[in-house]
C-alpha cells in the first residue's frame, strides 16, 4: 500500500501535470484568439472596401442614368428643332 508520502508525491505530480496542462490550453487559445482576431480584421477591411465599391458602383449608376436622361432631353430638343426648321 501507499503511505502518506507516496499520496503527496503523487499528488504533486498531478498537480503539476494539471498545470502544465492548464498553461498549454492558454497557450493555445491565446494563439486562436490572435488568429481569430486577425482573421476578422482582414473580414471587416474586405467589407469596408466592398461598401466602397457598392457606394461608387451605386453613383456611377445614377450619374449614367442622368446622362441618358440628358440625351433624351436633348433629343426631343433635336426633333423639335427639326420639325421647326423643315
């Protein structure tokens, strides 16, 4: 059987163990934490510039848009102007 010493050594050995453990599971998911963190850093700034995009995107559809409304106008001008001069 096990005497009292052989229980505290024991004892110490799992309580070491559980440290060393405990310390590598930190270890790890502090490193996951930095990886995760990167990784939503590099999301966020992906969809900063795809809400550039869109917003440019949106306000070369309007100018266009106008410009063609523009070019209707001025061709109702052009068809007046030209049942006027004939």
């Amino acid at each position: 059987m096990l005497d009292e010493k052989d229980l505290q050594a024991i004892a110490k050995l799992i309580d070491a163990r559980a440290e060393k453990t405990e310390d590598l599971l930190l270890d790890e998911i502090g490193r996951t934490q930095s990886y995760l963190e990167k990784q939503i850093s590099e999301v966020k700034k992906n969809i900063d510039e795809l809400n550039q995009y869109y917003r440019i995107t949106r306000l070369e559809n309007d100018n266009t848009t106008l410009l063609l409304k523009m070019i209707e106008s001025l061709q109702k001008d052009v068809e007046e102007l030209k049942k006027k001069t004939a």
